[in-house]
C-alpha cells in the first residue's frame, strides 16, 4: 500500500554532511507520489544548494525567514498550514539545541514552531558530539516534546570516527514515513519483539538450545508492521528470512539477546517476548570439543538473565506480552507466570502434539492481568498473530485495561 501519494511533506535541512542525502530522500518521496518542500537553514547552504534540491523536488526550495517572494512576506506560516509532516533530515546537533529552546531565529525552527503537524527529527553529527550529555538532554526533551526521532545509525562518520551518528538511509527514512501515514491499530507505536530460540554453547561445537523455530514471533512481526508500528525484531538463530520494513537483530546466546533488547527499549511502547529464552547457560565453557573419555558428564549451569521480567521491573515499561509455552496444566502455569513476570498479557502456549514449537499452527489462550481470558482454536501462527495485535491495540487504547 503505497500511504505516500499526495502527502504533503516538508524536509528541513540542516548543517550537516548527511546533507547530502536528502537529496536521495527527496528524489524517492517524489517518485513515491509524496508532494515535497525543501527549506535549508543557513548551515544546511554549505552543504547543498537550493538549485539541486529545487530540481529534486519540482518546487522553489525556501531558505529564508523574511521572504518577499511569499505571500505577506509570511512564509514561515504559509508552509507550516501547508505540510501533513514535518522531517528534518539531517538534524544536526545545532538545530536540535535550538529547537527544543523554542528559538524562532530563522525560517526552519519558526515553521516547527508555528506548526501543528507530527515532527521527526533523524539526527545527523559526530559521535561524541551524539554521545555528550548536553546532547543526550537534548533528546530526552525532544521524546518528551512528542518529536518522532529516526536513528542515528551506528558506523563510520565522515569525519573518520565510528559510532552512533550517522543520518540513517533515505530508504529507511521513506519506510518510516510510509509507516507514520499507516493508520492502522498499532500506527506511531514501536514494538519490540524477542524470537527463536538462543543457543548457549558447551564447547566450540556444541550448544544446548530448543525447538523454537521463530515463526511465531516473525509472525507477530510482521502482523504488527502491517498494523502501522515500527518494529524491532530481535532473533535467535532461525532459519526465516528477513521481514521486510522491520529492524531485524540477530543474536545467539539468551545474554546477547538481553543486551540487544535493552538497547532498544527506549520510546518502546508494547515488548513482546515470543523468544523461547534458554534459562540456563553452561558456568564455563569448554576451551576444546568435550571427549567421551568418562561414562557420565555432569555439566554445571547458572541462570541466563530473565528479559521479560527485567523489561517488566523497568519504571518507565512498555505494556508486557509474554509467552508461556507449556506441556502440561498450561493455563495453571500461565497464570502464575503473568503474576510472578509481572506482565500485561500472557499468551498460553500448549506445546507438543504438532502444535507450538516448529509447527505452522499454535494453539493459545490469551490471559489478562484484568483477569479476562480468550481461548483461541488450533489456527495458523498469522491468524494468532493478528488476533494478537488486535488484543494489544484494544490494550493500548484502554490503559485502565493494562
Ligand atoms: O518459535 P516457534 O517454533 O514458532 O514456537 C513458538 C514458541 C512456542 C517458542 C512461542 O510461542 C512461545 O511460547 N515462546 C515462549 C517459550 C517459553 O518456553 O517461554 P518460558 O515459559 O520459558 O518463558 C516465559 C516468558 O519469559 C516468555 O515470554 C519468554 O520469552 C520469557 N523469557 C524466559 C526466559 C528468559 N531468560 N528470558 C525471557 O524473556
């Protein structure tokens, strides 16, 4: 579904070397039917020129506050009633300070500030400049002032450093637009999911792990993008391949998956965890492929982080979808786990007999913490999945329900 056609989309420019890139941004908005208007700031013009931008966007591009051209010489106005969206890419660290002090200096931060529409920002600067703590301040008050952030991307920096910074690609830019115009149920929420299975490995060529296949957390995936959120899928290894339009991290050991969720909670509205997590990992592992010299091999195990309940214990938590995938008594054990996980949601998860793990079918039986329940017949993991997310934006829009 193409959401971009006829959108009227604003993209303000600052002074940064990603500059560069909005030229690419605003030649694929273009052919993605979106109307586009350019305004440069004064540090934006030592990077790009107007005529370049002009040609991209088939309209005059707009650089200053006092602008005889426009009508009563009130452009800052006049663009700020015309835009749906408002993206400034790249944000350069310079603009971001300005912005969130409610300077109207020049034609860009005069606009932001005389329009109503949803703001992004993908911020485009050095890494230490990103990682300072003026910076940092900064961006805790454009999260609170409701502006959408994009990135940055971590890499290599035009300045030769490496580390977060860098603008991120036009194409994700334009995904993440498609995606602000979706008004489906979960539309401006990120969601962030666990699946698969992690490996936790005994020695150089072996791992304990389980059966879990991670349809049923790619499932969820994919049935929350449709639904209009922006996803980050966080997987074991799994042999699916890549959903389109979702932010995919791969780790293999149930720490890796730990840290990959914490460093991707923040502005985090709904935490899914479908991963089927392994609880134990090996106290040291060998150096050199175990021998079969011995008759029995007593292998010494310490408790892996538990991520549901650690997302769950944070002050400022998403809303809590665990699983729970049992043999037996499942709804017994499920229960419990929605109190002792301290979660929103459980999903009962019978497991064996060709359902559950591995399988294309699940069978599960949605558990409130408001005491409501929903069990669902024996269904394909896409079904599930989108029975789910439909239980999840009810959740979202009655937070008395949570
Ligand atoms: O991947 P598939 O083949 O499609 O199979 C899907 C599934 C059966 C794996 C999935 O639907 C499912 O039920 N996942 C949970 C598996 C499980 O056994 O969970 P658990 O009971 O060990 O853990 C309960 C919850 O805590 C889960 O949300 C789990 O992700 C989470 N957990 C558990 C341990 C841990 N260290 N960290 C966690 O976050």
């Amino acid at each position: 579904m193409n959401t971009l056609s006829n959108r009227k989309i604003l993209i303000g420019i600052t002074g940064s070397i990603a500059a560069y890139k909005a030229c690419e941004l605003v030649r694929i908005l273009k052919q993605a039917g979106a109307k586009v208007r350019v305004v440069i700031t004064q540090g934006g013009l030592e990077f790009i020129t107007p005529m370049t931008l002009q040609a991209l966007s088939g309209e005059r591009v707009w650089t200053d506050l006092l602008d005889p051209e426009s009508e009563a010489a009130m452009g800052h106005i006049e663009l700020a009633r015309w835009a749906d969206l408002i993206l400034i890419a790249p944000a350069s660290a310079n603009f971001i300070a300005r912005f969130i002090t409610g300077m109207a200096d020049d034609l860009l931060t005069t606009l932001c500030l005389a329009s109503t529409v949803p703001i992004y920002m993908a911020p485009a600067m050095n890494q230490q400049m990103w990682l300072n703590t003026i910076t940092q301040q900064n961006i805790t008050k454009l999260r609170a002032l409701g502006v959408g952030l994009w990135g940055p991307a971590i890499g290599g920096q035009a300045c030769g450093e490496t580390g977060p910074g860098r603008m991120i690609e036009p194409v994700e830019l334009l995904e993440k637009l498609q995606l602000s115009f979706n008004n489906g149920a979960l539309a401006g929420k990120r969601v962030v999911i666990t699946a698969g299975p992690t490996q936790e490995a005994l020695d150089p060529v072996r791992y304990l792990a389980n059966h879990s296949s991670g349809k049923m957390g790619y499932a969820i995936a994919e049935a929350a993008r449709a639904a209009g959120a922006d996803v980050i899928l966080i997987s074991g290894p799994v042999h699916l391949a890549r959903p389109e339009g979702i932010e995919v991290i791969t780790v293999t050991t149930a720490e890796q998956m730990y840290k990959a969720v914490m460093h991707k909670l923040s502005a985090c509205d709904v935490f899914i965890g479908a991963a089927a997590v392994a609880d134990y990992r090996l106290q040291d592992i060998a150096q050199q492929k175990i021998k079969k010299t011995e008759e029995t091999l007593t292998l010494r195990l310490v408790k892996n982080p538990d991520i549901l309940a650690a997302v769950a214990a944070k002050q400022d938590k998403p809303l809590m979808i665990g699983f729970a995938a049992e043999t037996e008594d499942v709804l017994n054990y499920a229960r419990q786990k929605l109190i002792e996980k301290n979660v929103d949601m459980i999903v009962a998860n019978q497991v064996g007999h060709g359902v559950g793990f591995e399988s294309d079918d699940n069978t599960v039986t949605f558990l409130l913490r408001n005491g409501k329940e929903q069990s669902l017949t024996k269904q394909n993991k896409q079904q599930v999945a989108s029975k789910l997310v439909e239980v999840i934006a009810s959740l979202l829009t009655q937070p008395t329900e949570k």
